[in-house]
C-alpha cells in the first residue's frame, strides 16, 4: 500500500464546490488504480507556536484545511498512473480548480504501522 497525502487551502465559501471538484477527480484517479480516496474537512486547527497546517499552506483569512489521502496499491503504480495521466492530459477538464494549487503539499507515504481499536 502506498498513500499520497496532501494539505490543501480551500476557501470555505468554495466548499461546495471543492466537494464537486473532488468527485470528478476521484473518478479519473480510480481509472489509473487508486483504491480509495478520503478527504477530511478541517474540524479543529489549532495555531501552533512555530508551525501547523495553515502556516504550512499559506492559507488566508476564510480558508480551511482539507487532507486528502490517495490509496495506491504500490508506489509503482503511482507512478506508472502519474505518467498516464499526464500524457491522457486527464486532468484538462472544463471545471475550475477551486483552490490555489501552487499553495498544495503533497508526498507519498509507506506505512510501517497500523493499530486498530478493539472498541
């Protein structure tokens, strides 16, 4: 398994349509072999003393966080989709991008462990 996980800016005016935005994206990255794609709507931010999430993205007045992770099934095929797509220019489609994408943080992430509650 390998997760991609990003930090994205998003204005909270634009949640909505961030909310469309995501459910056409999901549907091209699952074409190239994502597993599964979970976006989280920042609930509690806290400001840090040196750094948090929204210094980590610039992000403005009116903005939220959003993580969104991507499960691949290896960072092979990752890697293997990233070049697809640019090529397919798959992400070239009508709707605008409702964030400023330069603003993003993105890495690729291998787990080395997992804990389950038994609740």
């Amino acid at each position: 398994m390998y997760i991609v996980v990003m930090a994205i800016p998003v204005a909270n005016v634009k949640k909505s349509e961030y909310k469309k935005w995501t459910k056409s994206s999901a549907k091209i990255l699952q074409r190239y072999g994502c597993l599964q794609i979970k976006e989280l709507w920042g609930d509690w931010i806290p400001e840090g003393k040196v750094t948090d999430f929204k210094k980590a993205v610039h992000a403005k007045n009116g903005e939220n966080i959003v993580l969104q992770w991507q499960y691949w099934p290896s960072k092979k095929v990752l890697l293997q989709a990233e070049k697809k797509m640019k090529a397919d220019d798959a992400f070239n489609v009508d709707s605008e991008v409702p964030f400023e994408g330069q603003r993003l943080i993105v890495g690729g992430f291998k787990s080395f462990f997992t804990a389950h509650s038994n609740a």
